[in-house]
C-alpha cells in the first residue's frame, strides 16, 4: 500500500525526504539544493527500477500456457498492461537520468523556454520540471488549441 502511495506522489514527500526549506538570502540552487533534488531523483529511479524487477518476475513466474481461451486472454492483457506502464516508467527513468545530467553540468532548476527559476516548491512538487509555469502554462494553452 505504501509503495502505491508512493508510485502516486511525486517529489520528496514520496520517498520519505523532507521538503528543501530555503534559509532567506540562500543562493537559488545551490549545492544542497542540487543535492536534495539528486536524492529524490535518485530515490525516485531506484523505486522504479525496483517495479520493473517486480514485473519481470511476476511475468516470470505466472507466464503459464492456461488451456481455456478466456483465461489465456485475460493473462495476456494483464501482462499487456503491465508492460505499457513499465515502458512510461522507461521512459520517466530517461528523463530522470537527464535531470540528474542537469544537476551535474549545474543547469538544473532552470527554465528551458526563458531561463528563469523554476523554484523550489515547483521541483518538490515536480522534480523534472523544465519549464517554468508560466511557460508550462502557456505551453499547455498552444497543446489544446492545435489538437
């Protein structure tokens, strides 16, 4: 159940890592925030790569040849399931490893679009935010009008 909770949340609440509280007259992003933000990440990956373990032996050891039609259909689109949903955690495992890259190379905490703060309490709440809300926002208001 906890770990349900967890898949459900995002950010440092999920793994337990208290919220980053900026002292007044810090420095944006600087080395504890990187650090903080790279716990989570990594927190966050390693819960992930735990789920895909997960998967693969539970597809492992229920793969079974069922002799009814109705239960052999009802295992493949179980497993089906199971493997869309890995593959999203494949690619938010990609996009974490290129947020920890951003840590790294110190562009994290950024906006891509317009190069503001992004801001602590977006990334706690998001820490693969790359756009600001302003620009997500906007962003979001362009996606509806062209579909």
């Amino acid at each position: 159940m906890a770990q349900k909770k967890a898949k459900a949340q995002q950010g440092s609440a999920a793994f337990g890592i208290e919220p980053y509280k900026p002292k007044k007259g810090e420095e944006y992003m600087n080395e504890k925030q990187e650090d903080h933000f790279r716990a989570i990440l990594q927190a966050w990956k390693a819960n992930l790569m735990e789920e895909v373990d997960r998967t693969v032996h539970h597809m492992q050891d229920e793969a079974a040849n069922f002799p009814d039609p109705n239960d052999r259909a009802t295992q493949e689109s179980e497993f089906s399931l199971e493997l869309r949903t890995r593959d999203r955690e494949r690619k938010l495992i990609k996009k974490i490893d290129s947020t920890l890259e951003k840590i790294d190379s110190r562009d994290y905490g950024f906006c891509d679009s317009c190069g503001v703060e992004i801001g602590i309490r977006r990334l706690e709440a998001r820490p693969t935010a790359s756009l600001c809300i302003d620009c997500k926002t906007l962003d979001e208001i362009r996606e509806k009008q062209m579909g």
